[in-house]
C-alpha cells in the first residue's frame, strides 16, 4: 500500500474512510459548508446580522423577519476542481467538473393590518451545506514501494493465514497475488518486489448532505426579529478507492518445462509453486478496490434574532442544537489478479463476501452551535 502521498488540491482535498465509524465520519458531517443564494454566498455566509435572505432559515432564522414581501428563490451553479497528487517525485492533476444545487426556497409574509410592522414569516428552504464530489488520482511506478509488497509484509508479520486482515492482505491471498512457502515458512508474492510496477490509485468521492428547514420568524416593530427553523438532514457520501498495479514490461514471466517444473524471470527465483500456478503463469496486473457509502439522515432546531440598533448597524445572534443524525454506513472490498495465462479472466476476492455483513447503523451527534453577529451598512456613491 502507498503509506504516504501529498495532495494539494486548489478547491477542495478529498479524503475517504477505509472503515465505518470513525473519527473521521463525525467531523465530516460536523463542519459546514457556505451553501445558499447567489448573495449568501457573494458574502461568505455572512448574513447572520443582515438577514432578508431564505438562506438566514440555515443559519440564522431571524433574519427572515425582515422581509417585508415574499420571495422565491433557487440558486446552483458549476464546480470545477483540480487536485494535484504527488508520488515519488512525480505530480499528477486530475481536473473535475459538475452542476452543484444550492439553494431553494420559498418565504411567505403574513402582515398585519393594523400595523405593518408587525408581520410574521413562513419560510420552506433547501440547502446544501455539503459537496462532496472530488477525484483524485497518483500515478507513477514502483518497485518496493507497492500494495502487493505491503501485503506480504504485513502477511509474514501475521504469520499465520488466520491471522490475516479480511480486508486487506488475506484478499491477496484469495487472489493468488500472494502465497505461503510451507518449505521457507513464509509468505511470498507473485509481484517481483525487484521489477518496476505501473500504480495507480483514483480516490473518488461524491454526495451532498442537503438540509430541508421549516422556519417561522416575526417583525416585532421593525426594530426586533425573531425566528426559529426545524432542520431535516438527508446525507449521502460515497468513497470509492481503486488501486492498479501492472506488469506492463511483461518481465515477471513463469515457463512450463514439464507439469511439475518450471522457469521464471524473477530476480530472485520463486519458491516451488503450487499446482494450480501451472493454469496462472506470472503476475499480469492486480486492482484493489474499497467502497464506503453512508446514507441517513438527522433532525435539529435553530433559534435566533436580529436587533435593529439604526438604520445602518444591526446586532444577530443565534443557537443551534445539535444535530443527530441517523446513518447507515455499506462497505466492502474487492481485490482481482490477473495472470498471463489468461488476462481477460481474474482470480477475484471479496471482503465481506455477503452484503448484509457489511453495513452498520450507528448515530452520531455533532456539537452545539452559537454565534452573535453585528453588522454595519455602508452607501457607496457610484
């Protein structure tokens, strides 16, 4: 396995979870995006102090009692990244592009007739608070530095084939990319640590987390506003690794002299081999995959105000509960060996090998949010 890589993405880094219920499954949905209208966005979710927006129903529903009429609005846009991974000395750029949904939302105004200052507002929103669509890709060859490599390392620490992890070196165990010597008392691997290999590891990710608010706000004499939002959470995140490793010197090659004899072009030679190695040949390729979906969804409430000071200084503040979200995580791997005897046709392993065994559900709970906002209007003479 690559166990260390550098990858400077300009817009977004992409990162994936080799296993359910980690660290990293609560912090990815704890942090916050800057997802909204055109303006919420322009300003960097800055509204808080500002409102008149059907984005303040995410952040800040008090804001919403500054409308004085109804709105409609619905915002998306283009995404374009470009992340640059670099291996052993060599970088590799992998641009993206995609349509990505922001924001829609509809805000209604019930006034008072008696008063116009005294109003209250109904707000629907959509709102993405999450992206999650990256593509990575590293690129370069290797000679020790390989997952085959780092497999039968961590095999012939184990020692024994029972001690093997399910998910990684026993798969290419499974997969003939490796076997044991019963002789030497070890476990060797068909990929000559000795040639150079072509590797290639895409690190792909996609998904959104999007938050549906039902919020409720009011004008109080145009000087207070007053709003609370029930947020509904929907999360999908998909993270799919794949890792390739060619002979594309064809310079690992094994010669049938008789049934029970053999020739190799392996540096170091290659321990007496099992019989069905005779329908194999040498090592052609081998492609690792890990795929990771976590699906769900989660339930928060939000409270918050604006307080007109003038007519140009405004003070806002809001509290956010924490959001406890309901996931359900599916995972599995795969690993394919393909030999020279038949190239089209791989010797295949997977990692759970029932698909019920690979989901958890579990719940996760994100912190508690709170901030006060001021915020002071200027007149520019264009």
């Amino acid at each position: 396995m690559i166990k260390k890589y550098v990858i400077a993405a300009q817009c977004m880094l992409s990162s994936f979870a080799l296993l359910a219920q980690n660290d990293n499954d609560a912090l990815r949905y704890s942090r916050g995006g800057v997802g909204g209208s055109p303006r919420y966005i322009a300003m960097g979710g800055a509204m808080g102090a500002l409102g008149g927006d059907v984005s303040c129903a995410a952040t800040n529903p008090g804001g919403l009692g500054i409308y004085r009429k109804g709105e409609m609005v619905y915002s998306g846009g283009l995404r374009f990244t470009f992340n640059t991974a670099r291996f052993q000395g060599k970088n590799t750029g992998t641009p993206d592009g995609n349509f990505v949904f922001s924001n829609f939302g509809l805000a209604f105004v019930i006034g008072n007739e008696k008063d116009a200052t005294k109003r209250n507002i109904f707000c629907v929103s959509n709102t993405q608070l999450l992206n999650f669509n990256s593509i990575t890709q590293i690129s370069n060859s290797a000679t020790r530095n390989t997952l085959a490599a780092d497999m039968t390392k961590l095999a012939n620490e184990a020692k024994t084939l029972s001690a093997l992890n399910s998910s990684y070196e026993y798969l290419g165990y499974a997969s003939y990319i490796m076997d044991y010597d019963s002789v030497g008392g070890r476990f060797f691997s068909l990929v000559d640590p000795k040639r150079s290999v072509s590797l290639t590891r895409n690190l792909a990710t996609s998904g959104r987390m999007n938050e549906v608010n039902f919020s409720l706000a009011q004008s109080v004499d145009d000087k207070f506003y007053f709003g609370g939002s029930l947020g509904v959470t929907r999360v999908k995140y998909e993270s799919t690794t794949t890792h390739s490793e060619a002979d594309g010197n064809d310079s690992m090659r094994i010669g049938l002299v008789t049934p029970t004899s053999y020739t190799s072009t392996y540096v170091d030679g290659l321990p007496a081999l099992e019989y069905y190695y005779t329908d194999l040949l040498g090592f052609n390729s081998l492609l690792y995959k890990e795929y990771f979906k976590t699906t769900g969804y989660g339930l928060n409430l939000k409270v918050g105000g604006v307080y007109r000071v003038s007519s140009d200084f405004r003070l806002g503040a809001y509290f956010h509960t924490p959001t406890i979200l309901y996931l359900t995580d599916t995972y599995y791997y795969t690993m394919n060996g393909y030999f020279d005897k038949n190239t089209s046709t791989p010797k295949e392993a997977k990692f759970p090998a029932e698909e019920e065994q690979g989901k958890s559900i579990y719940r996760v709970i994100t912190p508690v949010s709170y901030t006060h906002l001021r915020a002071h209007e200027t007149k520019a003479n264009l």
